[in-house]
C-alpha cells in the first residue's frame, strides 16, 4: 500500500508556484477547500514540511468548533508559537478605548508583527478549518490579506467550505475534488486489480475514507485477494468507530474523555479529570492514529480528525458524558490558568440540577466578562444567552438579558438587542425595578432609524416609573428620547426633552449624563441658527475629557467646534481647531480619529486651492476608514472627491465609482452629484437629479446636512437657469447671508455667494451684485483662493450684466484676477471661463499678423495655464527662448499680459 500523495499534482504544482512567489515578496492567502477527509490537511503539510526543510519559518493555528474558545484562537496558537519570532499573544491584547479603535489596533500590531517575523527567511503560516473560525480571527485575517502583495508571506487555510466571509477575502481558491480511480490504485499499489475500483466505489473518491478502508483491509489481509464486499459502513463515523473498537477499553474509556474535551485537549487536564497516569493508554491512541502528537507542543494533543472525535463522543453515555464534563470542569478550576470560556462550556454541559446550574451560570458570566474585555462581543452576546437560558426569571433573568443586550449592541445587532431591553423592562417593571428599566432604555444610542420608535418606547416606560425624581440616571433617559423623538420627526416635544435633560444632568455634575444631554441638544441645534450653541457644546466635551463609558467625548467635541468654525469663521480659526485635533489625535492613536482628521485636513487643503494635497488626503482617509470596514467610506469619498475633478476639469476620472454614488437615492448626494454633472457638461442629467430634488427640497429636515444641500441645489438651480428652484433657494438661505457652506466633509464658499448666483437667475443685477460683493470680502476674509476667484467671476459677470458706470472695467479686472488664481492653482474650467469673459472684454477677434507654427504652440500651451517654465520643458527649449515667443506674441497680437494671449488663443480654438 502507497502512503505518498496522490492525486495532487496540478495542485502541488500551483502551491510551488505560490510559495516561490512568497519566498520573492509576493506574498498571497490560499484557500484549500473540499468536503471533510477530502485530503487538505495532507496538502497543506506537503507544503509546510518543504517550506521548513528549506529553511522558512512555518506557524500553525486551527480554528475549532468549541464554543469554550477565546477570541482570535488560531492567531493565539500562531503568535505563540512564534516567540522566537518576536511574537506573542500579548500583540491581540487591547486597551481602554472605543471598542472599534482597539480591535482594529490590535489587528494591526498582529500584522505588523508578523510582516517583520517574515524578514529575512519569509514565512509560512498554515491555518486549518478556517469554516470554524471567529469574527476577530476573520477580521485579523482580512487584514493581513490586504497587506500580503509586498510580504515574504503565504498565508495557507484549509476549509470545508467556503462561507461568506471567507468568499469576500481575496484568496488563491483551489478546491479539493474526489481522487480518480487511477489515484486510487496509485494508493493501494500492489493490491490485487480487483480492490481499486470497488475501494473507488464505497468510497466515492474521498481519500481520507481510502485510507480507512485500505487500513482495514491491510489489517485484516485481504488486499492480496480479489476484491469481496467489506461490512464496513461508507460513511466517516462508521470508520473510525472501526477504528475505535480495535483499541483497549482503557485506551477508549479516556478516548471517551478527550472527546468531551474538545478536538484539541491539554493532557495534563485530562489526567487530572481522569484520575490516573494516561501515558499508555495515549500512546496506544497515538500509534493506532486516532490522535496526532506534535513534538513541538508536547502537552497538547489533538484527534486526527474531527469526526474520529464526534464518533467517540457520540458513543458516551448521557451519564458518562456528564460526568466527564463535570471532572473537567473541576480540573480545569483547579488549575487556575483555564480560559473562562473553556470552562463555561463544561460547566454548562454538566448542569442538571440547581447547584449546577447556579455555577454554569456563573461560569457564563465570567466567560463573557473575558470576551467583552478582550471585545469579542459576539461571543459575549453567546455566553450571556446560555446564561439567560439557564436563569429561573426574575431580576436574575432581567440583568442577564441586559448584560446580553450591551453585547448584542457592541456586535451591531441592534434588533436583536432591541428585542432583549424590551424583555428585560417587562420583567423589570413586574419587579418595580425602575433602574433596570431605565437602564434597559439606555442600552441602544446613536441610532437612525426605525429602531428609534422602540427606543422611545422603552424612554416612555422609564420615565413613567422615575416621575420627578431629579438624578443623572433621569437626564440621560431624557436626553434618550429627546434624541429617539427627533429621529422621526418629533422635533418640539424633543427640543423641551432635550433642554430638560442638559439642565438636569449639569445640577447633577455626572459626566456621562452630561455627554449624552450634550449628543441629544447637539441634534437639536443642527439648523444652520444652532451653530453658537454646537461650539459651546463642542467646548464641553472637549473640556470634559475621556469620560468612562465615553472615551470619544473629547473627539467629538472637538470635530463639533471645527464645523462650527467652518461655517462661522476664517480658515484662520479652522486652522488653530484642526491643530489642537491634531493633538488629540496623536495623544488617543484611533484609527477613527485619524479619519476624521484626514477627512478634516482634507476640507481644508480644498479651501486653501490645493487640490492635489486634498485628493491625496481624501484617498489616505478612505484607507483607514475601509481598513475599520466603514460601509460608508465609498460614499463620503466619492462625495468628496467629486469637487476636487469638477474644479480641477478632471471629469470622467474615479469612475464608475462616481456613477454608482450619483445613483444613491439620498437629497445631498443628488446635490452633489448634480453640481459635478452640470460642470462636467451633462445638463440632463444634473436637470434629472434637480428635477428630484425640487420635490424634496420644501421638507429637508434642519440639520447639519440642510445648509450643504440647500446651497448644491442652488447651483444646481442657477446654473440651468431654473428660476423656480433658485426663487426658493434664494428665500431659504437668505437669513444666513453671513454664513460659510463648510465643515469636515467638504468646503463650498460663502452663502452669500450663492445667494448673488441664485439672484443672477432670478434677474435681480443689482442684488447679484450686493451679494456677491459681500461675498468677496467673506472669501477674502475666510482666506480661500479658490473660492474667492469663483465669486471674482461671478461678480465680474454681475458687473457686465449691468453695465453701469465702470462695471465694465472692474469686471475686466476681476476676471483677469480670477484667471491668475486659476492658473496657479490648476482649475482648469475657471481659468477657461474667465479667460473666455476676458477675450469678450477685450474684444479681441481678427486674426492679426500671421503667427508662426511655434508661436501658436505656444500660444496654447499658455491658454492651457502653463507658465515659461514649463513651456520650455515641454517643448525642449530654453526658458529664454519662451520669454522672446511671449513678448513677440503680444506684440503682434496688441496685447498687453498673457491672460488676454490666453483669451485669444482660446477664442481661435487653440486651446487642448
């Protein structure tokens, strides 16, 4: 009989091919994958053997089954065999901080870690039954996928099949098939011809059930002889029963323990579970190949195969299995260095009656006390459950459906904890418990939505129970339903609730109820007015500090002070808010807080005219943001990076990114999308999202977003001439003439310049140019280039359009300024614009004395905003030779400055 691998090679040959191009820096996940006994494992350790005989270092991790296993189970086993690495479990240990923050941290240490262990010699890292596998080891391995292409890593897994997590990660998928009956006689050489097809047939190919079968018929020797039919079952179970039944009772009366273990079992448990010295009988189980030993890790082994395990412990007695677990559980406490989770699994299967079901419930609680710690909130939310499972009812029952809905929540699944508050308030109240139906009320926040209906609901049952009574544990419900009651529309009755619960929680001095009165006037005071209000309540986060519970305070109240100053301020005290965010942020290190203050800078770099920094910002932000599994980071991208093509004239880039996020059904993304389109030339379709929007603009609720999509459908409305939207327009923002259209999300000017835009439109010349004049101070007060030079163009069109006494010669003035500031900054479709009212200005039409080819060259390349400089690169000549084609240009062309030569030239269609 054959033991080598057969079957294989056109997947040997790819796995080579793969742990060569690791061994390069071309590292890549690769995913075996087939039904159990399929042979992945033996794939696997072909290529894990050659890579160590080569000198590569090789670490291993399983992901199991047991419901007792912590968070991050086979990265633990990977980190720890890699201590001579420099790596260790501790890399997966998090902090204090918001619970996304710290996860992603953690991740990221681990991945880092690993990527310097995989210098000089690579690495190799197998990881078998990755269908098993947590969230966090998910999330873990996503990671480190994302940072393979330039690594001396291969990262290999082994599955039975391929779930959906596993579906989304970018991985090498070889799947596994059945051997054909070739392989199969490859494997049972020398056996009489007859045993390979037959073999073949019972086993339907699969060779972890060839290998069964040919060790039976090697043990009974019957392989030299023409094939008979075998009484052996065609199923794995029944194999490895036969298995099982070959060896002594004692070696299966402790097999009988290790299965109650788990697939993996530390020998020094199972001694002291069973009482008695296991050397031999685990030896016997070693040689007969129901457990597999690594020399490696000596105290630990583990069943060859997971369903040689199930078939063992299948076969327990209701008692036996009992007791066994009970004796585990009891070892396991003894040895004081037991994983919580480990624990509870075997206390909960020796719970049959009220002493033990007291102590699995207790082993519960710790267990997810360990798993919220180390933010393995979907195991916590599994602990609490089987807890709540066990309690009698009552209060008992009331907190744990609590504990468990703070975990649901943490995990996101924000129905599910919904549904347990609500269960938890209706024993509560049974009780006359109004702190846990308060607290019940409390669990779900910062949600939109219709959940927030159910949240009133619970705020409404709270407050029936406190009545009057003054407390911080009262402000935060108040400010809890204030927020819940806004969310659909309620917004008076949430407006009282809200100032009710400010004023409450400061006479209380509590932070955390004065962070969520904060949160809950914070939605109250989003209408463009509430501005002085949100950067007073910015000042009181920002002062309040990390607050427990509510680590993000700071955070938020500083990114609340810097929309404030950008709707209200100069760039001047922008700047001095994004400093002081810049501090913080080095000071907390969250991933979260450093999107915002990329998002941030990124604002910024746009109103300063420095569109390469902003896209360069915008892109850093979306990586961090995709890396925290963000589903919003394409939208706020792409709603960003939009103005950054529409003023640089860069139209068709980013797509069909671009085109996917006008399709989103949402007020100010039509808006922005439709200001990109209208620039870009594509008057239908900006006419279609404004077409949308003229029915949704009358009831946009007064938020934060009001001001933005107020102010993107005006120019919307005025740049198709569309006076019925630009009259409404003009009269909803006409209150906030003083105001900037700005904050952390993007930066549109001044309202004032929109409002001489919109009144453009509706004919008004006179206010055109009032407002427009006003604002030219605003945007040269505010310090933003760009959009100064739009509003220079605008109120240069103004001051045409009425044609008063030295309108004309001022509109000339501020085009060319607005053509300059173009240029410089690379705005494209502005420097065209305001060269082409230049060239109407100036009058310039016949052509005049012949230019040569050169001349007219460079003619365009100054139409195109190229300053000598560049000219002479481009064109191979001296930037002396530029200046003399310049100067011989204006003077044939009786011109004055290179604006009018670019206003010519773009006249007589020179211009790329």
């Amino acid at each position: 009989m054959n033991s080598r691998l057969v079957g294989r090679d056109r997947e040997l040959a790819e796995l080579s091919r793969l742990r060569a191009a690791a061994d390069g820096g071309r590292g890549a996940f690769v995913l075996l994958h087939g039904e159990a006994g399929i042979g992945k494992s033996a794939l696997a350790a072909r290529v894990t053997e050659g890579a160590a005989a080569a000198g590569v270092p090789v670490l291993a991790g399983r992901a199991v089954a047991d419901e007792g296993a912590p968070a991050f189970w086979p990265w633990l086993r990977v980190l720890e065999q890699g201590r001579y690495l420099g790596l260790s479990p501790a890399l997966l240990e998090v902090g204090d901080g918001p619970p996304a923050a710290e996860r992603f941290l953690a991740v990221e240490r681990a991945v880092r870690a690993l990527l310097a262990a995989a210098e000089p010699d690579g690495l190799v890292i197998a990881l078998d039954d990755l269908h098993w596998a947590d969230d966090a080891s998910l999330r873990l391995l996503r990671h480190a996928c994302g940072e393979l292409a330039g690594a001396r890593v291969l990262v290999l897994g082994t599955a039975r099949e391929v779930t959906a997590p596993l579906a989304a990660l970018p991985a090498h998928a070889l799947p596994l098939g059945p051997l054909a009956e070739a392989d199969v006689a490859a494997w049972l050489a020398g056996a009489h011809e007859t045993w390979p097809a037959y073999v073949h047939r019972v086993s339907g190919g699969n060779p972890l059930f060839v290998r069964e079968l040919a060790r039976v018929l090697a043990q009974e020797g019957r392989l030299a002889e023409p094939a008979t039919e075998l009484p052996v079952p065609a199923h794995v179970r029944a194999m490895a029963g036969y298995r099982l039944e070959r060896l002594s009772p004692g070696c299966r009366a402790l097999l009988g323990a290790a299965s109650a273990m788990g697939e993996e079992f530390d020998v020094s448990i199972l001694a002291e579970a069973a009482g008695s010295d296991v050397g031999d009988p685990l030896a016997e189980a070693i040689a007969a190949g129901v457990i597999v030993d690594d020399p490696e890790v000596p105290g630990r082994l583990r069943f060859a195969h997971a369903l040689v395990r199930q078939a063992r412990y299948d076969e327990l007695p209701r008692a036996e299995r009992i007791d066994w677990h009970r004796r585990i559980a009891a070892a396991l406490d003894a040895s004081k260095g037991a994983h919580a989770g480990e624990l509870a699994r075997h206390r909960l299967r020796a719970a049959v009656d009220a002493a033990s079901r007291r102590t699995a419930i207790d082993a519960c609680r710790a267990a997810a006390a360990t798993a919220d710690r180390a933010l393995a909130f979907a195991d916590a939310a599994h602990w609490y459950a089987r807890a709540v499972d066990l309690a009698d009812g009552g209060l008992e029952r009331a907190e744990l459906l609590l504990e468990l809905a703070d975990a649901a929540y943490a995990d996101g699944q924000v129905t599910e904890a919904l549904a347990h508050c609500a269960a938890a308030a209706d024993l509560a109240e049974e009780a006359g418990r109004t702190y846990l139906v308060a607290r019940a009320a409390l669990v779900v926040r910062g949600i939109d939505g219709p959940p927030n209906e159910t949240i009133a609901a619970l705020c409404g049952r709270a407050r029936a129970l406190i009545g009057d009574e003054e407390s911080a544990t009262h402000a935060r419900v108040l400010a809890q339903h204030a927020m819940a009651l806004a969310e659909y529309g309620q917004v008076e009755a949430a407006d009282a609730l809200s100032r009710r619960a400010g004023a409450m929680a400061e006479r209380s001095g509590d932070p955390a109820a004065l962070v969520d009165a904060a949160h809950a006037r914070h939605r109250l005071a989003s209408a463009p007015e509430g501005v002085t209000e949100r950067l007073k309540l910015g000042s009181l986060l920002r002062d309040l500090g990390a607050v427990p519970g509510r680590p993000e305070a700071p955070l938020w109240g500083q990114l609340w002070r810097i929309d404030a100053a950008f709707q209200v301020s100069g760039l001047a005290a922008v700047d001095a808010e994004i400093a002081a965010l810049a501090g913080l942020v080095d000071r907390l290190g969250w991933p979260l807080a450093r999107w915002h203050l990329l998002r941030t800078k990124a604002t910024r770099a746009i109103a300063a005219g420095d569109f390469p920094e902003a896209e360069r910002l915008a892109r850093a932000s979306l990586e961090v943001a995709e890396a925290l599994q963000d589903p919003t980071a394409p939208g706020l991208f792409y709603a960003f990076i939009v103005d950054v093509l529409r003023q640089t004239g860069r139209f068709g880039e980013y797509e069909p990114g671009v085109s996917e996020f006008g399709r989103l059904p949402v007020p100010i993304v039509m808006a922005v999308h439709g200001v990109y389109c209208l620039a870009a030339g594509d008057t239908e379709q900006a006419r279609a999202h404004l077409d949308r929007l003229r029915i949704l603009l009358p009831d946009l609720p007064m938020d934060t977003r009001w001001l933005p999509t107020v102010g993107l459908v005006a120019e919307v409305a005025a740049g198709l001439g569309d006076v019925e939207v630009a009259e409404a327009c003009y009269q909803a923002l006409l209150p906030y003439a003083g105001y900037y259209i700005a904050a952390t999300n993007g930066y549109l000017g001044s309202v004032a310049g929109v409002l001489g835009r919109l009144a453009a439109t509706r004919g008004d010349r006179g206010a055109a140019v009032r407002h427009l004049t006003e604002a030219e101070a605003l945007e040269q007060r505010s310090g933003a280039p760009g959009a100064l030079a739009g509003v220079r163009l605008d109120l240069a069109r103004a001051l045409v359009a009425r044609d008063g006494p030295g309108d004309r010669p001022r509109g000339a003035e501020l085009a060319e300024q607005c053509a300059h500031t173009a240029r410089r900054l690379g705005m494209a479709p502005l420097l065209a614009a305001s060269t082409a009212l230049i060239a109407e200005l100036a009058g310039t039409g016949g052509v005049p004395a012949a230019l040569t080819r050169r001349e007219r060259e460079i003619a365009r390349l100054v139409a195109d905003g190229l300053a000598n400089r560049a000219i002479a690169e481009k064109l191979v000549l001296s930037e002396r030779t530029v200046e003399t084609h310049v100067r011989n240009l204006l003077t044939k062309l009786g011109l004055s400055n290179r604006t009018q030569v670019a206003a010519w030239a773009l006249k007589h269609g020179l211009r790329t």
